[in-house]
C-alpha cells in the first residue's frame, strides 16, 4: 500500500463490558501502527483526542441504540476521520450548555474538541462521523 493511501479499520462492537475501553485501545494501536509502519506524524493531542472522541461516540452508541455498533477509524490527507454507525435512526443533538447538568454531555465535548462532525441517517440506523487533525499544525489543511 503506498504511504499516501488511504488506510483504514473497522471494528464491531457487542456492548460486553470493557468494550468501550477495547475500542479505544484499537484506535490507539491504529494510530500508533500507522507512526511507526509510514512514519505517519501523529501528535500526542491528536492521540488523545481520537481516544477522547470514540469513547464518548462509542458510550452514546451503546447507551441509545439497540444492537450492535462499528467503529471505522480512517486516516487520509493528514486527517483522522472516526465513524461510529448504530441502528438507532434518531440524529443526535448537542443540548444547551449547562454546567449544573450531570452527565449528557459527551456530544458537546466531541463537537467542543474536533475539526469537522457530521451525523447521517443510513438504510438501517445512522452514522456518526468526526473528524481530527493528526498534527498540531497542519500545513496546508485550513485547520
């Protein structure tokens, strides 16, 4: 595959316990694979916020919709875009900001942290997609 392919993986998800943990590890080692197999420049904020970003996505996933849940992780032209697809139809929607409310609040922290979001029904259920640069200072990508 030549280094400025497109690469990418795509993870099933059961809901068993520690499978978000699981699919934050997977986004790690994907990114961590493609730094020492392409010499792919992957920040440490950029690390950080994927596993961030497929938590909380993967959490709203599990917690909302019935049934199974992917995760993709693709990595093209200095960007990381995370897709999470569930069987629920419903969009998601950011609430008002409120600091006295207890939890709900995942979708405002991914939509605070990311450079692009985008949420789409689908035949079956819908996918969500984010997407992150990979350096501290992308040169050349408007971000």
């Amino acid at each position: 595959m030549p280094d400025d392919a497109p690469a990418e993986v795509t993870v099933a998800l059961d809901g068993e316990v520690g499978c978000i943990a699981d699919a934050r590890a997977r986004a790690s080692e994907f990114l961590a694979r493609l730094q020492s197999e392409r010499g792919l420049p992957v920040s440490a904020r950029a690390m950080d916020l994927t596993q961030l970003v497929v938590s909380e996505l993967v959490t709203n996933a599990l917690k909302y919709a019935p049934g199974p849940v992917l995760l993709q992780l693709r990595v093209a032209g200095g960007w990381v875009e995370i897709a999470v697809w569930d069987t629920d139809p419903a969009l998601p929607t950011a609430r008002a900001t409120d600091a006295g409310r207890v939890g709900q609040h995942g979708l405002e922290i991914v939509m605070a942290v990311v450079d692009g979001f985008a949420a789409q029904r689908e035949p079956v259920g819908k996918r969500i997609t984010a997407r992150l640069a990979l350096f501290d200072d992308p040169v050349g990508l408007g971000g």
